[in-house]
C-alpha cells in the first residue's frame, strides 16, 4: 500500500512541471496574486479559475479515521476491475472529480457536498481557429493535467492518499481528450488502491444544480445549454432520465460561438456576446425564432440568418446583430421549455451548462417560472461552465448507489445521451 502511494505521488512530481516554467510561475501567480493568473501565461493555458469554500469540517488529517457508527457498508461489490477487500461509503468522503471532455482541464476536489477545490484551465490554442482543435486540446491536457491536480490538492489542504474516491468524465465529448482525464483517474485510482466511477459529462452538469446545496424535487426538468448540447431532459427520479427533446443541427453555445466568429468577436464567444449585446437596440434587426417540431431544437437556420446579414451588410451594427440573435436564441429556448413545462407538469425546472451563465437567459427564465408558478433552479455562475467539481459530484451520488465503474469503462465521444 505504502508503495502504491508513492507511486501515486511520484505521478504529481513527474519533470513535466518542471518543463512548463510559465505555468509554474503562473500557478504561484494564481494562489498568490488575487487569485488572477498573470498575462502571457504558457500557449496552453487560457486562464485558471479556482475556488475554495472554507470547510466547518474538523482540518485534522483525514486519512486513518478509526471505523466508526457514521460509516456504512455497500452493496455487495461489482465488478469493477479493482481489487477491494470492502467499498466503505463514509461521512465526509473526499471525492477527485476529473474533467477533461474538451477544452477545459477541471480537477475538483469535494468532501460530501463541500467544494474543497476548484481548478479550471481554459485553452487560448484555439482561439486563433475560432473553435476547438482536438488534437490540440487532448495534448495541452496532458501537458497541464499534473500540476493542476497537485495544486487543487495544495488548495484543498490535502493529501493525494487522502482521496477515497477517483470520479472522471467518460463522455461524451472529444475522445483524444477524455482519454487523457480517464487514464488519468484510473491511474491514480489504481495506484492508491481507490475506487474508480466514470461520469457522463451530461449527469455531471444536472448534478451542479445542487453545488449550491439545493436538492430539486423529482421529477424535474432540467434544461442542458452548453457549447455541445442542447437538450431537455425529464429527470424522473435519481438516476432516471428520459431525454425530451434535444438540437436536431448545432448546440446553442455552438451557435454563439459561430455567431461570435462571424462578426469578429473572440472564442468562446457566449461571454463575448452577451457583453456586446448590452449595448445593442433589440428590435433593429428581425431574426427568426426557430420552431423545429415537439420538444427539439435548431440553431443552423438561426446562424445562417446572422451569416446572411453581416455578408448583405457590410457596415453592420455588431451590438444590434448579437442583441437580436442572442434575443431570438433564448426565445427558442423559452419557448420549448414552456411547451415542455406544460406538457410534463412537473414543478421544477433546472438549468445548467456553460450557456446558462448568460443573464439575460437567466432573467428570461425566471420570468418564466414565476408565470408557470414554478421552482427553478439556476447553477451557480461559478459552476456553469464545465468544472470538475460536478463530476465529483455525480460521482460520489453514483458511487453510493451503485458502487465503482468497472476499469474497462471507455472514452465515448457520442451517440447516446443520459
Ligand atoms: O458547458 P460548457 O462549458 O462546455 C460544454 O459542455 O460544451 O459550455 C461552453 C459554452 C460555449 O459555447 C460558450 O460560448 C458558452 O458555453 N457560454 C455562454 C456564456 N458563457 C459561456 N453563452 C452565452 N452567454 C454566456 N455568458
Ligand atoms: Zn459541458
């Protein structure tokens, strides 16, 4: 056991942090300097964003605790690949989430629901291509994947050894990029003799509703925005989903992005947007709202609107463009969640994703639950783009229902949902 540890260890001193003096630097510059990294960080590493919530929980070492009352026995084990002579599931377990699926690198680390770190690293690499370049993006994981998970573990005050579970994203996303995070987890796993749970990066965003403690009645939908999905999902109980409609063509942060790209403004274009939006007159410019049939939605036509508009005139108003689209790309999504909310019947409503950030969205939406008389519940703005606390999240959820993933759990890019 003591050997599996140091080699678990040996795997955060590897000469890789050594060979990357700007990150290094920067990763100092970020506990140090208000938290900001420095300009001119290293070519793979956009920004850093990290959080700690000061813990009530006792700051003794946390390895070693005798047995005791609070702690309870699983499920007989499955079969996970894993040797374990018994799955304990404890108060206060301390979860590693790993988030790897595009171009963020998260590592999370959460005892039960406290958020004991938060580390994301954006990639600027793609910035000059307006989009994500996945051989791009699987390699700079695996440049910074080591000294963001040594940091996250130095914020969270704690020990590698001191991990009882290892959570990671398994899909769906860029594969070149999920293998990274999963070996990753899995290695840590193996060496420290803990169990390993791969996530769906889906189930991951539905569960950062609850980051902030909230715990949503079920059944409830819940409304995914990201810059890879759009989909409405009726989660009927823990674990149960059933997908109610989702993008026939692209995601809606898809959509801000490429609208991002054609009047000039930066990637990820969302933020971009909504900024540049603040300034512009609605109305000015008329873009449909899309109307696809049931519960699915569109964006291609809508983009194709904006690409028709900028190329027919040259001399556009780039506040008045992104303020009606981004307006005409919140209405759709209004429009099928209301249709949605009415058909169900549920009384409670989240929304997650990178995309749910947006404030205009959010006020829409709560405009939307006070007129249907509803609950709803917003991911915190901190947590709605993709992070590794969520999947430690859904892990440690997952985990004390069903026990660890098998080792044999793959990388899947697509074709299939919750
Ligand atoms: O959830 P996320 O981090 O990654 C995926 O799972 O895809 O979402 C990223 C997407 C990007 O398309 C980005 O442009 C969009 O979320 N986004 C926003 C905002 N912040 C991020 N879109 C609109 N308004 C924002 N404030
Ligand atoms: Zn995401």
């Amino acid at each position: 056991m003591a050997r599996t540890n140091e080699f678990a260890i040996s795997l955060l001193n590897l000469p890789l942090i050594s060979n990357i003096p700007s990150l290094n630097k920067s990763l100092k510059s970020v506990r140090t300097v208000n938290e900001k990294p420095e300009p001119g960080f290293s070519e793979a590493v956009h920004s850093i964003k990290q959080t700690k919530r000061e813990m009530s929980l006792p700051k003794a070492p946390l390895q070693n605790q005798p047995a005791n009352p609070d702690y309870s026995r699983t499920a007989p084990l499955n079969n996970s690949g894993l040797i374990f002579n018994a799955v304990w599931i404890k108060l206060g377990m301390i979860t590693l989430g790993i988030e790897t699926s595009c171009d963020e690198t998260a590592v999370g680390i959460i005892k039960d629901q406290n958020v004991l770190a938060n580390i994301v690293s954006s990639q600027i690499a793609h910035t000059k291509f307006g989009g994500v370049v996945p051989e791009i993006a699987a390699r700079n994981h695996i440049k910074v994947i080591m000294p963001l998970t040594k940091l996250a573990l130095e914020i969270a005050n704690i020990k590698l050894s001191d991990i009882d579970l290892v959570s990671a994203t398994y899909g769906p996303g860029l594969v070149g990029s999920l293998l990274v995070g999963l070996s990753f987890a899995k290695s840590i796993a193996i060496s420290l003799n803990k169990p390993f749970i791969g996530i769906n990066h889906l189930e991951g965003h539905i569960y950062s509703l609850q980051l902030d403690g909230s715990k949503p009645a079920y059944p409830y939908l819940v409304l995914i925005v990201s810059g890879g999905h759009t989909e409405i999902v009726l989660v009927q109980k823990e674990f149960s989903y059933k997908t109610m409609g989702r993008t026939l063509d692209d995601a809606c942060g898809e959509a801000f992005d490429k609208v991002a790209k054609l009047t000039g403004l930066p990637y990820p274009g969302g933020p971009y947007i909504e900024k540049e939006a603040a300034k512009g007159r609605l109305g000015k410019i008329k873009f449909p709202v899309p109307r696809p049939s049931k519960f699915n939605f569109s964006y291609s036509g809508l983009k194709t609107a904006v690409l028709y508009y900028v190329k027919n005139n040259p001399y556009y108003n780039r506040p008045d463009v992104v303020a009606n689209f981004q307006e005409s790309a919140i209405k759709h999504l209004i429009e099928v969640t209301e249709r949605c909310l009415k058909q169900t019947k549920v009384k409670g409503l989240g929304i997650v994703g990178g995309v749910s950030a947006n404030q205009r969205l959010r006020e829409y939406f709560k405009n939307l639950a006070k007129k249907e008389k509803i609950k709803l519940y917003l991911t915190s703005l901190q947590f709605c783009t993709d992070n590794g606390v969520m999947i430690g999240l859904a892990g440690s959820k997952r985990f004390k229902k069903f026990g660890p993933s098998s080792l044999s759990v793959d990388a899947r890019s697509s074709g299939f949902t919750l």
